[in-house]
C-alpha cells in the first residue's frame, strides 16, 4: 500500500490559463487565485514565461503582473493536483475571477 500512495503523492498535472478578465490579475483577483490554491494539498507553481512564483502565495503571485490576455502555466503536484488544476482552470477561465471580461472591439 506503501508504494501506491507514493505513487499518488507525485502526480503532476499541467495546464495553460489565460487571464481573460479586463483588469487582469490585480490583487483581488490574485487573492482569489492564491485562496483557491490554498484548499488544496498539493504544491501549486505558477509560471509566465522567465518567472516561476508558489501558487499559494500572495506575495509571489502579484510578481506576475499578469495583464488580460496573458498566459500563464500552472503546475500541481501532489494527491490532489487533478482536483487543484480544475478548480484553478475554473475560477480564472470560467468564472474569470467575477469580474467582466473585457468588451470586443
């Protein structure tokens, strides 16, 4: 049993957002982000490119100065790293923080 729970502890899953609201990942919205990280076990890293910031921090998120449109790769690693990326993927491209997305042109 010791080995399948290993096994469990060390999936990783992968996913690409892109912050689709106007105002982007302020510090409301960041906040959301690293309060939804926060319910879950598994390590959450959150990366733009060159900067790769823990996901359940605050601090490092807001480094991201993720405008609209950018993208951002987050990665979970842990028992509930499938459960943590949906919800992730969920509140940035679905719920999009509970702000509006920026009016089409």
């Amino acid at each position: 049993m010791q080995a399948e729970e290993d096994t469990l502890e060390k999936d990783t899953y992968e996913v690409e957002l892109e912050i689709k609201n106007s105002e982007g990942l302020h510090m409301r919205p960041a906040m959301m982000f690293v309060d939804a990280a926060n319910r879950f076990e598994s390590e959450i890293n959150v990366s733009n490119g060159d900067t790769n910031v823990n996901g359940k921090s605050i601090m490092q998120i807001s480094m991201l100065a993720a405008t609209c449109g950018t993208k951002l790769k987050v990665t979970a690693r842990g028992p509930d790293a499938r459960e943590a990326v949906a919800a992730l993927q969920k509140l940035v491209e679905e719920k999009h923080f509970d702000e509006p997305k920026p009016k089409k042109k």
